[in-house]
C-alpha cells in the first residue's frame, strides 16, 4: 500500500512539475508579447508626436537679424516687429502678404541688450509661406535694411541636426577640392534637404537664386 502511495505521490510530483513549467512559460510568453505591444504603442505615438511637431511647424519662418525694437512696452515691440514683417513681405518681396495671413510673430528666447532675437512668423496657410520663400531671389536687389536678413524654416530638432551635418558635409568638400570655380550649398525642403555643387556663374544668375530659395 505504502509503495503505491509513494507511486502515486511521484507521479502528482511530476504532474505538478509539467503543468509549474507550462504556465510559467506561458506567462513569459505573454509578458513578452505585453512587452511587444507596449513597445509598439510607445513607437506609434513618437512618430505621432513627431508628425504634429513637423506639421505644427509647417507654415512657420524664422527671421534671422532683424533689428530688435528698443520701446520699452512689449506690445509696442510686437508692433513693431510686424510692422517690419509686413514691410519685407509686400515692399521687399512682393508677396503680397497682410496682417490677416499672420497668426502670430513673437521673437525666440529671453531679451538681452545689444542682442536682436530670433523672429518667428506663423502664416496662417501654407500657401503665404511657400510665396514669401519662392520670392527669396528678390533679398539679392533689396533695400540695404532687408539684405541682411535670413528667412529659413522653423525646423524640427531632427532636421536641424540633419541640416548641420549636411553643411558640415559641404564645407568639407569645398575644402577636399579646393576650388573657387565650384561651391557646394545645401539645399531643399525640411526632410529632403540634399547637397549640390554649383558654378560661380550659376550662383550670380537671378534663376538660380531663385531654385536656391531653401539654402540654409
């Protein structure tokens, strides 16, 4: 009687054991499929996140050296800033651009003295930011005032970067060939930004100005 205990107290032992490893390995199965799917979801909402980040900057323009105001009210400032927006876009650029087509323009960053900031420009359509970035080739016959100012887009973090060692990229190739007859720009949209070598002479023309309107 004793050994069929035994027996039988074995074989529940090793049932025991069989069904501890089949749920043990069912449940790390399902923990790494949990593990897959909060990866999945965690992707998703990055390349969501960065499809707002590129869409909410889509109708933007950064301004670079414009003079900065010195009137001592903000709001005056913010006048003034428009006033010059507006000025560059329809006297400079013949845009044809007015105060309704912007949604916002605020300068970047905290105020400093002797320091102009950046300027952000938020159209209200991309159709008036792709007018004032097709009219570009129009900075080179330009007021002395405009001539200095860059227009560039409001890029994401990941286009910038991708920008930088793309001009980084150009400046080495200049240097490697070590000619004045040839120069390399980087040129095109946010996200298709590429580098191509140009002649002196297709620099100085107006029509190649104009296909240069993304430099950066």
């Amino acid at each position: 009687m004793n050994k069929i205990n035994e027996s039988l107290q074995h074989h529940n032992d090793n049932w025991n054991n069989i069904v501890k490893k089949q749920v043990t390995g069912s449940l790390h199965e399902v923990n790494d499929n949990i593990s897959e799917v909060q990866n999945s979801i965690k992707e998703t909402r990055e390349q969501a996140a960065k499809h707002c980040d590129k869409e909410h900057r889509r109708n933007n323009v950064i301004l670079y050296k414009v003079n900065e105001s010195d009137l001592r009210r903000a709001d005056d400032r913010n006048k003034a800033d428009i006033s010059f927006c507006l000025q560059l876009f329809n006297n400079c650029l013949n845009a044809g651009i007015d105060e309704n087509d912007l949604v916002n323009v605020f300068r970047l960053g905290r105020r400093e003295d002797n320091t102009s900031r950046p300027l952000m420009v938020q159209f209200a359509s991309y159709t008036s930011k792709n007018q004032i970035m097709e009219s570009l080739y129009r900075l080179k016959h330009a007021a002395q005032k405009y001539k200095n100012v860059i227009v560039a887009h409001d890029m994401t973090k990941l286009e910038q970067e991708k920008c930088r060692r793309l001009v980084e990229e150009a400046k080495a190739k200049e240097e490697e060939e070590d000619s004045a007859e040839y120069l390399y720009w980087v040129w095109g949209p946010p996200g298709g930004l590429k580098i191509v070598k140009t002649s002196g002479k297709e620099i100085k023309s107006a029509g190649y100005v104009y296909q240069c309107r993304w430099v950066i």
